[in-house]
C-alpha cells in the first residue's frame, strides 16, 4: 500500500515529502542513499509519518498540498502522530 510520506534529518531538522507505491521499499531506497539526491546530501532518512491511500491520485494531490505548506504546519502534523520523532522504518513489515 504507498501513500505520502514525511521523512526528517532529525527532529526539527530538514524535511522531505513524498509520493510512494510501497512505503517499505521507499524508505529503505532512501536509507541506502537511492531515494533522492536531496536525501542523501542532507542525510534525510528518518520516517517520521505515512499517511496510506488507496487512490494514489489523492495521495499526489495530497503530497502537493503539503509541501505548500508553512514549515511550523509540518512540524504540528509530524508531531499529532509522533511527537517524539521516532523513526517508523522499523515498525515497517519490510
């Protein structure tokens, strides 16, 4: 199942949004430095949230609207869901 994703260099560090078919398989492309060269120049691998979608034509609409928004909303959306900033790769059925 894919959806939108929100990956972080660290709490509060650098964030990057996107679109994926397979959340696991996504991650793991980011963690290994294949992901996006922006990734893997700022060491953005953290997945600190996943919001699945069954259409992925909400899911880009969504990924779209997101990466509009103003960072501080970002951090709120990151942190309604995990406020501590722990890294999901692991909860991950990979």
């Amino acid at each position: 199942m894919g959806g939108i994703y929100i990956l972080a260099s660290a709490p509060y560090g650098t964030l990057y949004i996107g679109v994926t078919n397979h959340f696991a398989r996504r991650a793991f492309e980011h963690r290994e430095g294949v992901g996006s060269e922006f990734c893997k120049r700022y060491g953005v691998h953290r997945l600190v949230r996943m919001e699945p979608f069954e259409d992925m034509a909400l899911a880009i609409r969504r990924e779209k609207r997101l990466k509009k928004w103003p960072r501080q909303w970002k951090i709120n959306l990151i942190e309604s869901d995990n406020p501590t900033w722990d890294d999901l790769y692991n909860r991950l059925n990979c």
